[in-house]
C-alpha cells in the first residue's frame, strides 16, 4: 500500500477526532456560532510546549482548520469562513492567522492531544 500525504492527514485527523469525541473538552461544550470576531482570537496562538486554554477556547477551530485541509480547501477560503477575514483586504494577516492556527492545529494531533487525555481523566 502506498502512502501518501494525503492519508497521513486523514489518519491524523481521524486520530484526533476520535480523541475529540472520546473526551468531552471545554472547547466542545463553547458554542462558536459560525465565524468568529476579531476579539475572539489572536494573530497567532500562544507558544507552549503544553495545552494552553487558548488551545481549550479553539478546539472547535483546530477541527475546522484540519477539515478544510483534509477537504483540500485554499487557505483564503478556509480563513474566510472560519475566522471572518477577508484576505483580500488583509492577505498577509490572514495568511499569518490561518497558517499560525493551522500549525497549531498539527501540533495538537501530534502532541496537544496527551494533555486533553491527562486532564479529562483527572
């Protein structure tokens, strides 16, 4: 079998959403309501080398990120639609917000998940 970019995404989201389901996190039990507000994220997540409540408050987002990329969605659309920019007024800030959280989102499904795990349980 051969392997391929693309499945690596999809095994990893998987992993991750079956994570996301098995524990219930504060994140999933925010309301996002569609398309967020300036004020309710920043430009870039917080560095932390553990889960921080940035990450909690964005679960739902880090999800949404990882579909569109899983979907092969262009970074304008999936900013637009998830965090309500518009890139073609602020392309460099959106392309910043999108590829910042998306990354994040990455690191959640390689690392972020151990601590989901540790607090649900504790």
């Amino acid at each position: 079998m051969r392997h391929t970019f693309r499945s690596d995404i999809s095994a990893r989201l998987y992993k991750f959403r079956q994570i996301a389901l098995t524990i219930c996190t504060e994140a999933s039990r925010q309301e996002t309501g569609g398309q967020m507000g300036q004020a309710d994220f920043l430009d870039e997540p917080p560095h932390s080398e553990n889960l921080t409540e940035y990450d909690r408050a964005h679960f739902a987002t880090y999800l949404r990120l990882l579909d569109a990329e899983a979907d092969a969605a262009h970074w304008a659309e999936a900013v637009r639609i998830i965090f309500g920019l518009d890139p073609d007024v602020q392309p460099e800030r959106a392309q910043h917000v999108h590829q910042t959280h998306l990354d994040r989102a990455h690191w959640m499904t390689e690392n972020g998940y151990r601590d989901l795990l540790r607090s649900a349980y504790h």
